[in-house]
C-alpha cells in the first residue's frame, strides 16, 4: 500500500442512484464505495447523489432542490428507466439531469479531482482541467451506442487527464478501442459488503430444494428464466424463489414465489444461507452483477446465461454453470442439487470472490492509489 498523503485528496464524486437507507437496494453500491472512500484519512469526499444516509465524513454537495429532483428521480426508476419509458420524459429527464450537473460542478470548485459514477454524468464537466476517473458500468456500453455520445465524451476527456474505470473486464478492450488515445482504461472491480463473507450454509438435505433470483422485474433482466426453468419448478418439490422490484408489466409464473423487493439483510439472514444456488438468466447489458459476487462470497453456485459479464466470473462447473438454453440449466440444477459438489462449489466461489473482489475497504484502496496516479500525471504535464 502506498504511503498515505499527508493532506487529504478533494474529491467530488457524482451518481445518479443512491439507496435511501441500507435497506434500499437502489444504488446501494454507491453508498457502499462512498462510506469505504470517506473512512479513509487520505480522502475528503463530496458527494453529489440522490439523498440518502451516508458516513458523517461525506459532504453532501447537491442543492435542496437538485435532492429533491433526484428523489423523485429514484422513486421513478432513475434515468435509464426513463428513457426506456418514452415520451416527452425521454428526453427532459436527461436535459434536466444534464443542467443540474452542470451547475453542480462549477460551483464545487474547492476540490483536486472529479469522481463520475456512469459515463454521462461526465458531459456536463467545465474544461478546467481538473483530472477525472470515470466508473463505467454495463448500462454505459448501450450509452455509448446513441448518436454523437462518442465524441461528446472524447470533448470532456480531450481537457484534463482522465481514467477510466469499467468495473468488468470485458468492457476494457472496447473502451480502449474508443477513449484509450485520450484516457488510461484500467479494471477497477467493486467490493463486497463483509455480511456475505459472513455467511454459513449448511450442507444440503432433502428433495425440497430452494433457488434464488435477484433481479428487478424487466424482459431483458428476466431473459430466458420462466421458459427454461418451468420444467424444472412447475409441479416439482424444489421451489424458485423470486426477489426484486416489478420495474415493468411483467407476469409472473404461479409456480414461481415472488416476494417482491428484499433489503439485502433479509436476504443474507434468512434466504441465501439456505438456497441451493443463484440463477441469472439475464439478457441485460450486464458489467459485473453485484447479486452474483455477493452471492458467490455467500459460498453459493451461481446457475447464469452464457453473457460477457457472467462467463467474466463463473467457472463453469466449478463456481457454477453457464447456460445456453433450458438443458444446460437441468445440469446445472441436477449437479448443484448433490450436496457434496454444492459445498465444493461453493467454497470455490467465497474463494475466488474473497481472492479476486476483496471488500468495500480493498475497493476504496483501488481508487485511492488511481487518485494517486492521476494527481502526479497531472502535476507533470
């Protein structure tokens, strides 16, 4: 670890999602990241973002009024949901989330670097020549498709030095493609509350197995789950258990047991020391799920469909299955259903997450020595 500064680092970071408590599954990887930034000495974080509680060391830098624009913003989905929506909300939510940042980052002037959380809240960015990070997750892939979004970005990267962060791997090679004459792409993977290291399953028993998802309720989140899982649950003693918010009309299977939206305590305490494994059958632009690693720190088989951000972390029938089409998902349920080779898989999966992820605190350190490098290129240029 490098030695800490001596006069801790202003940093302004931006999100647009923010859990209004920790039982509030919206954003809660934000709040998460800023509580592990603001514990450290080195670092004195401002923080623009939904209201919500955050650490006594973090400075809330959004307005009265921009907290309650953004408030309004998460009880109605966030921003991409709006744009999903249609309408006249397509477009006036991004326009008004675009003002309010602009406003925001230049009356913030007391700071040393800019911490963006998704790669628009970067467009708005005075050309002071203050370095940026940039945290870029998988919804930022669909972004960079829309018209002119690419040389907007490259107009804000042009101005300062600037990294940027995808917290997946397999999103590093297109960046670099894009940005990497402008921008230093590193990998910077998220952390893992230490609750799920905590986890004790004991070993499977019986017929009545249970699943679990996690996922809020859309087509492209859902994917392929009811189809390919019916023959597997319908009728049968082992039991799917469904948590997430309905986020659009979807009609949920009888045979399947949704409970609705679950605070991350209820899952920990009561669902996941118990359940056979996690399945994803996802068609969503995924980065790196945070369901899936705090399931795989749980010690939990992860049963997902074969996408860039999956295949980035399951080990095929070590840490889980990887799955094609409904046969693959029987396999996977069939192997994980064998108590020995559930307890192997899950073992393998707390290993790999605790080796390769770390904690919120291994996170923070990440970003820490980024700031570093940053702050020094800067100087030198």
């Amino acid at each position: 670890m490098p030695p800490l500064s001596p006069v801790p680092l202003r940093v302004l970071m931006s999100s647009t999602s923010y859990p209004s408590g920790m039982d509030d599954w919206k954003g809660l990887f934000i709040r998460h990241l800023a509580d592990a930034l603001a514990r450290r000495p080195d670092i004195r974080l401002g923080l623009w973002a939904p209201p919500g509680e955050t650490h006594p060391k973090v400075s809330p830098a959004a307005t009265a009024r921009e907290s309650r624009w953004l408030a309004q913003l998460m009880l109605d989905g966030g921003v991409a949901h709006a744009i999903r929506s249609g309408g006249a909300r397509a477009l006036t939510t991004p326009a008004t989330l675009l003002w309010f940042l602009h406003r925001a980052y230049r009356r913030q002037t007391d700071l040393d670097l800019y911490h963006v959380n998704w790669l628009q809240n970067a467009l708005p960015l005075p050309a002071n020549g203050k370095p940026l990070l940039v945290s870029v997750l998988g919804t930022d892939m669909e972004l960079l498709r829309k018209p002119l979004m690419r040389s907007l970005l490259r107009r804000v990267f042009r101005h300062r030095r600037t990294m940027i962060c995808p917290n997946a791997e397999w999103m590093v090679a297109p960046l670099e493609t894009l940005f990497g004459d402008l921008a230093d792409v590193r990998f910077v993977p998220f952390g893992i509350d230490p609750v799920w290291f905590g986890i004790e399953r004991p070993p499977l028993a019986g017929n009545a197995h249970q699943w679990i998802v996690v996922s809020r309720l859309t087509r492209a989140k859902l994917g392929s789950l009811f189809e390919w899982c019916a023959p597997l649950f319908e009728g049968r003693e082992r039991e799917l258990h469904l948590f997430g918010p309905r986020q659009e009309a979807v009609q949920v299977p009888p045979w399947i047991r949704y409970h609705g939206p679950a605070s991350p305590e209820a899952l920990s305490r009561d669902w996941f020391p118990n359940a056979a494994g996690l399945i994803t059958l996802s068609r969503h632009a995924e980065g790196r799920p945070q369901v899936m690693l705090e399931a795989m720190a749980a010690g939990l088989p992860i049963l997902a469909s074969r996408l860039p951000a999956h295949e980035n972390i399951v080990r095929h029938g070590k840490t889980g299955w990887l799955c094609d089409g409904p046969e693959d998902v029987a396999q996977g349920v069939g192997q994980f259903e064998e108590a020995e080779l559930n307890r192997q898989a899950g073992r393998a999966a707390r290993d790999w997450a605790a080796a390769e992820i770390g904690t919120w605190d291994d996170c923070a350190q990440r970003y820490a020595s980024l700031y570093a490098r940053l702050m020094k290129a800067s100087r030198d240029d």
